[in-house]
C-alpha cells in the first residue's frame, strides 16, 4: 500500500506545485495555506520512502496508510476545488489590474451584495483548507511515531540478530535410531532440491526433543558442506524484521 500511496502523494505534490503561484491561487488568498499543505506532502513523500523499506503488515500501520489515503484524495479535492473558484474570481477581475489591487476590485467596483458571494467562497475555502492542514498534520506526527518505534524495534532486532548469530555451532553426538533415521531423511530432502533456487522445510516437535541438535547435525554434513557454496545458520524470535535480517546476512 505504501508503494501506491507514495505515487498518489507525487502526483498531488506536483499539483500544488504548479498552482501555488497561479494567479488564480492569489486572487483566492489561499496562497499560504496551500505552501503549508505543500510543505506537508513533502515530508509524507520522505515518511512513505521510509516506509516502503519496512515491514507493514502491523495492523496499526495498515491502518495509518489507509487513513493517510484518504486523506490524499481529500486533499486533491481540495486543489480543484481552490483552483476552480480562483478562476471564477478571476474572470470578474480585468486582465490588467495588478494583483495587489484585487482583493478589492470585487468591493469597490461592484455592489455589496454582489461581494457577498465572493467572501464566503473565500471564506469557506480557507477554512477548510486550514482545517484540512491541521488534520493532515495531526497524520503526518501519527506517522512519525510509528516509524520511530519501528526504528527501535529494528535496532533491537538487528542487535539480537548479531548476538544469536555469533553463537557455536556445535558438533552433537546424536544417538538413537529415530534420530539417525531422522538426520538421513532430511539430508536427503535437503540434497533431492538442490537445484531448486529456494526450498524450505521445518523440524517439527515438542520442546526439548533435540530439534535443533538435528538441525546442526544437517547443517555441519560433509555432504551439504560439499554441495553448497554457502552456508548461514541464523537464529529468530517468533518476532522478526525481514529487512533487519537481510542486511544481517
């Protein structure tokens, strides 16, 4: 999802880029509103960089990006709604007149009444691009804590990764027909796939049963060290960062 978001928030991002100095955008005053929602799509653009590298698969994060999606498209509504009303403005004005003289022309020249209009389309835009500011930041800050807590949560990854990873890998003294019977029939599996690019299999059992023992005695075979060009015995919690692990192998 961060993948698709991230191309949403481009597109937007250059949207606003084009029209935040459009004179329609002047006419509308809307000008400092739309650089602050510009600032802000910038900095989601680096967040979603961020999180395209992480794991997100954490409902609280899904639920995020989904929220932040919308958001978006919210957002975009508001572009066009900004930049059609501008040129509504706009076309009452001459051509000629000088910006700075605008945003009275619509007072000086035509009737009150007729200004009404104008002022409340004014109005109800800015407020609502304000208020959509402040919700979008309020997203934004919900997004930076999130990626903050993955950050330490990959550093503890990583940091116990290298810790397991370092640990002997023992040569076990395996007794018993079960087990020997055990040990020749997963190096078999393991040597009938070989040409396959990638194989898993898992050593089921209770607690205590030498299942990893096992798993050692396959991996320290002359045949596999024999077979394979390389090797890596790593150790995971039940919680794990593919990414950490990756940059660890």
């Amino acid at each position: 999802m961060a993948t698709i978001l991230h191309s949403l928030v481009v597109s937007c991002t250059k949207k606003l880029q084009d029209i935040v100095a459009e004179e329609a955008i002047l006419v509308l005053g809307l000008k400092g509103e739309l650089r602050e929602l510009l600032r802000t799509m910038n900095q989601i653009q680096c967040f979603l960089n961020d999180a395209e590298q992480r794991r997100t698969e954490e409902s609280a994060v899904n639920n995020w990006l989904a929220e932040l999606k919308d958001s978006i498209y919210e957002a975009d509504d508001i572009i066009d709604m900004a930049k059609i009303e501008g040129s509504k403005l706009l076309a009452n004005y001459p051509s000629s007149t000088s910006s700075s003289s605008r945003d009275s022309i619509g007072c000086t020249k035509f009737s009150l009444f007729s200004c009404i209009p104008t002022i409340q389309r004014r109005r109800r835009i800015a407020i609502l691009t304000k208020s959509f500011n402040v919700d979008l930041e309020k997203i934004t800050k919900l997004g930076e804590r999130f990626l903050k807590l993955q950050n330490m949560q990959t550093k503890e990854h990583v940091s116990a990764v290298r810790k397991m990873k370092t640990c002997q890998i023992l040569e076990p003294n395996l007794v018993g027909k079960e087990t020997s019977r055990a040990r020749k029939r997963i190096l078999e599996l393991v040597l009938a796939h070989k040409k396959k690019k990638t194989y898993k299999f898992g050593i089921l059992g209770t607690g205590g049963v030498g299942k990893t023992t096992l798993a050692q005695k396959v991996y320290n075979d002359e045949k596999i060290k024999g077979t394979f060009w390389k090797q890596a015995w790593i150790c995971v919690s039940q919680e794990y960062s593919e990414v950490a692990l990756l940059k660890v192998l």
